[in-house]
C-alpha cells in the first residue's frame, strides 16, 4: 500500500503509526531526501531503503508506538562500514537523517442534538483534527444548507440522521468518543443519557442543562438502575464563562472538551 493510502487506512480504522521520511542525505543512500514509509505495531508500508536504514526506522518507530511517545523524533544513520550496524552491514558510504513523525488516534466527538448551541459546537470543533461525529432525530437539522458552514473542517465529520431511537448510535461510535447530549427534548437527553451509561467503551459524557435538571435526571437514571449515573457531567463547560448565547455556550463546552483531550493523566 502506497503510504499516503496507509495514512488514511490508520486514519480510517482509528489505529496509531509512525511516518518515517528520509529527510536529509549526505553522499550516497538507497532512497533519495523525500522517500516516506509508515510503520504500525504489526506492519509498514512503502520503504526508505531496506536493510540496516530501514530496520532501525522500524524498530524506533515502534519503540515510540510501545511508548506511546507523540512527539516527532530525528534519526541520523551512517551507512558506512566503519560503523556499528544492529541489522548488517548497509555501506553506501553516506549519511541519513530520519524524521519520524507519530499518527496518533485522533479523539472522538459525537454531539447528539444540533440546534442552535450544538451547530455553533460543531463550527468550533471541526476546526480541529477529530472525528466529529453529528446525530440529530430532526432532518431539518442536518441538512447540507445548514451544514454548510462546516464545508472547509479539519475534522471527519460524520452525519447520522436518525429519526427514530437516535440512542442506537452509540453503539456504532468507536470507542474512546466523548458524548455531548444536547438535544432539543428532555426526554430523548434523558434516553441518550441512560443508553451513554450502558454502552461500554466511551469516554466522557455531558449532559447540557442547570443543576435543576441533572438533580431530575440523576434520581431517573438511580431508580431505572443505570450504572453509574456520576460519569455524566452537568452542567458542562466552563463555569467561569458566562452566558446563555448559543456562541458563548459552544465555546465553553468546546474550551473544556478540547482541554480534556490535552489533559495528561495523573
């Protein structure tokens, strides 16, 4: 596989590699400055010029994958025989460096409700490198007119119209997605809520809404038994941000979510 496909392969199957590009040669190498390969857990694609070059690109990369390192490395190798080699001898006399660039799994967003807060929630987010995934029981919503605010997004994003039982989404989302519960109907945010604590595998849940109504909510899901109402978060966004407009609302709630995804684990 060619390795701008395999980028979008890992892409698609929201699994980690490495990009490997001989970024600089100094005399003689097997691949010239630009050749690129990508290295997963189990496999590579394309080739930077086989031999001792190619299998100390693997290994690194792979040590950063085991690691789960993120952070771009540079790897200068002799291709000389004069010089220590872990796998042969590779002696075309130059030298090359090696950059190697992780394909982390981006994070997941499904919004579910995409009125006037989870529209402008969505201009915020698609703005950045996820998967964004947009659920509404409402066509009127997801509309390409109405969608057509999010034409240039960084983001995939992914539109699910779901007229009946928009819940059953959830089990189709991959897992590690944060869910923002934001619909236009209490009932079906009291639905997705319950549907959220019963499906395993997801990440954060946020319930938009006032304490009022995450008291309601919480003594619903106790008495209907499900599983740990407490992972749901409500009201969500940034406390200190004040205001009720759609705008403000969408980047509190985007502000703290994009936050959670930085946030190193204790």
């Amino acid at each position: 596989m060619r390795w701008d496909r395999a980028v979008q392969a890992l892409r698609d199957r929201r699994e980690p590699g490495v990009l490997v590009t001989v970024a600089t040669v100094r005399g003689h190498s097997p691949r010239e400055a630009g050749a690129k390969m990508v290295v997963t857990a189990d496999a590579q694609h394309g080739t930077v010029g086989g031999g001792n070059l190619e299998a100390v690109a693997v290994e690194r990369a792979r040590a950063l994958l085991a690691g789960g390192e993120f952070a771009t490395q540079v790897v200068e190798v002799a291709l000389s025989d004069k010089a220590p080699y872990q796998h042969g001898v590779q002696c075309c006399g130059g030298e090359v460096g090696l950059l190697l660039e992780p394909l982390p799994v981006v994070p997941a967003v499904a919004v579910f409700g995409i009125g006037h807060v989870g529209l402008e929630l969505a201009r915020i987010l698609a703005r950045h490198d996820l998967d964004l995934h947009l659920v509404d029981s409402r066509p009127d919503q997801l509309t390409p007119e109405r969608l057509a605010v999010l034409d240039d997004a960084l983001a995939a994003v992914h539109v699910h119209q779901v007229p009946v039982l928009p819940e059953l989404v959830l089990a189709e989302l991959p897992a590690g997605t944060h869910v923002l519960v934001m619909t236009h109907d209490h009932a079906e945010d009291a639905a997705l809520c319950d549907a959220a604590l019963r499906t395993p595998g997801l990440a954060s849940i946020g319930l938009i809404g006032s304490a009022g109504k995450w008291a309601r909510f919480r003594r619903t899901l106790l008495a209907d038994g499900a599983p740990d109402p407490d992972r749901i978060t409500c009201p969500i966004g940034l406390p200190e941000l004040a205001g009720k407009e759609p705008a403000v609302i969408a980047v509190s709630v985007a502000a703290a979510l994009l936050g959670a995804f930085t946030r190193v684990p204790s």
